[in-house]
C-alpha cells in the first residue's frame, strides 16, 4: 500500500466515534455468521468513522484462528467502504498470522494487541510490533496498554523505521505521554483515544488534538454514542457534562464491578434492546442479574436523557 494510501486512512480515523463490533455466538458459544452479520449492519447504519472486528469487545482472545479469517472476511463484505482493522495478538507467530489473514481478507489494516502474557522491556515490545509491520504491507495501529505500553521514545523509533505503523492506540489515559508523542512525532503517528469508556476522557482528549475515540456505548446504543460525539465536536459543553453525569459515568461505575464487564456490559446491552448477539465465551463472565437490570434502567433512560440533550443543543446552535 503506497504511503499516500497511509495518510488518506490516517485522515480518515483522525476525527469520529470508532465502533468495535462485538463477535456473535450461538447458545453453546459457537459462532454465529448470520448473527454477526445483522450486528454489522445495525452499525453501519449509524456510520462509524471505522469498524474494529475481532478486537477486545469482538473476543480476540477467544477465537481460533479460523473463526478469526472468517469474522474479518465478514467485516470487509459488510462495510461497503468503510476502513476496516482487524485485531490481532498472542505471541509474535500467531499475530503475524492474524495480520496476513487480515490482509487477504482485505481489511484496510491490523489493530495489534500487546503480546500474551508477557512484560516486555520496550527493546522487545519495539520487535514485536516491527516483525508484525514487515510481515504484512497494510496499515498497522498500535494498541498501547496493559502489558505493553510504548513509551515515547519506542513510539519515535518504530515511527522511523515501520512506515505502515500509523497510529497509537492508548489504552492508558496517560496524557504527559500523549503529549510528548505528539511533540516528537506531529502527524506522523495518529494518536486514539482508547482507554475502557473513551468517553470519559474525550474532553481532555480533544482538549489537546485527539479527535478520535473508541466507542463500546456505540455497539449497543448508537444514538447516544453519536449525540455525544456530536456535542464534543460542537463544543456543546452542557451536553457533554449531561451525558456524563447520567450515563457515562454510571456505566463506568457498572463496568468496574467486575473484570471483564467491559465486554460482558456490551453484550447484555444488545441482550436489553433487542439485538441479542449470545453469551460471552470463558474465561469472561455475564453480568449479574442485579447489575443486568441497573444496565437495563441506565438504557430504558437513554430516550428521555436524548430528549434532555436536545436543549442545550439547541442553544448552543442559536448562539
């Protein structure tokens, strides 16, 4: 892929809500192609800046390697033009592996996780994510969190020496970082807001240039994933601290309870409204009964809170 090519997706995923589709299982936690594909399609029609299949909320960890193909096969044919990244991790062979299929199934590029289980010194974080970019000719984005957090010094490195590296995904909210990326590099490397809730630290976000966030709310309640997004964007303040106050917020508190709600919340969410995408597979759990019907109000008021939004809106527009 020429560099051109680079700088058009990088221009693409700069500004906009980036949704990360969860992966559809039957009962028994087998795949479910026709039940992925009717979620792919809700999501289109709400028109994401980007499609993220297979990444954390899509399972990553828990799919085999042809479940893996198939969920990007089936990505790159619904999205009519949309770019598409794939996720992809483990050790270094097997991420090299995700990110070839990824390639032929003709995804736009590679979301890459942290390496399993290992810490790594950022020399060794540095290789893994350099043999995942020279093994495939696609835009790679690296996901910086947890395990495998890039310091500013790595970033500038494998900036010089990966030229289908475009962007940073921050999973940490560490902003001194962010900042320093960003004085070092300028628009080489696109930075993304991914931290659990990007929501929640949008508006420091955009405060210093980072336009574009993951989004989990969107994969279930994609009205109110895009009002706020819209309220950023127009600078309604009243809005955004409505949202938060009301929804966001408690979401947050929600998802914390337990490790892995982050994508169980996801789930039980498209279970509440009708969209139901079947059970989270091992070592995730579901969601408590009591924690299901608190996710549940938090839903049933998402409609009245919307309505509730539309007037701040309105004066900012009058303004």
């Amino acid at each position: 892929m020429a560099a051109v090519s680079f700088q058009a997706l990088k221009q693409r995923l700069a500004e906009g809500v980036l949704a990360f589709p969860v992966t559809a299982f039957d009962r028994e936690a087998e795949f479910d192609p026709v039940g992925y594909e009717a979620h792919l399609a809700e999501l289109m029609r709400h028109r994401p800046a980007a499609i993220f299949p297979a990444g954390g909320a899509g399972e990553l960890f828990s799919l085999s390697l042809p479940e893996h193909e198939q969920v990007i096969s089936l990505a790159v044919k619904q999205t009519r033009g949309l770019p598409v990244f794939a996720g992809a991790g483990q050790g270094v062979a097997i991420a090299i592996e995700m990110a070839r299929a990824a390639e032929r199934a003709g995804a736009d590029g590679v979301l890459l996780f942290p390496p399993y289980l290992i810490t790594p010194e950022q020399e060794g974080l540095a290789a893994y994510i350099r043999a995942v970019c020279s093994a495939v000719g696609i835009a790679v984005i690296a996901y910086s969190r947890n395990n495998g957090v890039l310091s500013a010094d790595t970033a500038e490195r494998l900036a010089e020496i990966c030229p289908n590296l475009i962007a940073v995904k921050d999973g940490t909210g560490e902003f001194e970082s962010l900042v320093a990326i960003r004085q070092r590099l300028g628009d080489r490397l696109l930075l993304i807001n991914g931290v659990p809730t990007a929501e929640t630290l949008a508006p420091q976000c955009f405060a210093i240039g980072i336009r574009s966030y993951t989004s989990a709310v969107f994969s279930f309640l994609p009205e109110l994933a895009v009002r706020y997004w819209q309220a950023l964007r127009t600078r309604d303040q009243a809005s955004v601290d409505l949202l938060l106050a009301r929804f966001y917020v408690p979401l947050v508190a929600l998802r914390n309870r337990k490790r892995g709600y982050a994508v169980a919340l996801v789930k039980a969410g498209l279970r509440i409204t009708g969209r139901p995408a079947g059970p989270v597979r091992p070592p995730l759990v579901e969601l408590s009964a009591a924690d299901e019907a608190e996710l549940a109000a938090l839903i049933e008021g998402a409609s009245d809170l919307l309505a509730d939004a539309e007037a701040p809106a309105a004066a900012v527009a009058g303004r």
